[in-house]
C-alpha cells in the first residue's frame, strides 16, 4: 500500500493555497513539504498540525492506494 496527499494539493487549490502558504501556516520545513510531495510517510503529528492549519481532518489531506506493491 501507498500514501496518496493528493486530497491535500487539491485543498490547498480550493483554498487558494501555496505549499509555501502551508508551510507557514502549519510550521512545517522544506524537507517535510518534500515529503509530502513524494508522497512519503510523514509522522501523525505533522498530519495534524497541517489539518490545524486547514481546518480539516486528516481524511481529507490523505489517502492510502491499494493495488500497489509493498516494496
């Protein structure tokens, strides 16, 4: 299985939002932005402090894919 952010790059456009905005927002670094743009596991802590910043939950910031190979 694989985690998808694609909820949330689509919620930050519906916020009128850069990552650079969320960055700010949720007092994330560079490298966690870049995380979450290769799709990689970022901690639960991180989630919520970005769903903080959102106002949301983490639901709709993540999504896990099925059908793809455990490597």
């Amino acid at each position: 299985m694989q985690i998808s952010y694609n909820k949330l790059w689509k919620l930050l456009i519906d916020k009128n939002m850069k990552k650079k905005d969320l960055r700010i927002a949720a007092n994330l670094s560079p490298s966690l932005i870049t995380k979450l743009g290769n799709n990689e596991s970022v901690t639960v802590e991180t989630l919520l402090r970005i769903c903080e910043a959102l106002n949301c939950n983490i639901g709709d910031v993540v999504d896990v894919v099925s059908g793809v190979e455990d490597k």
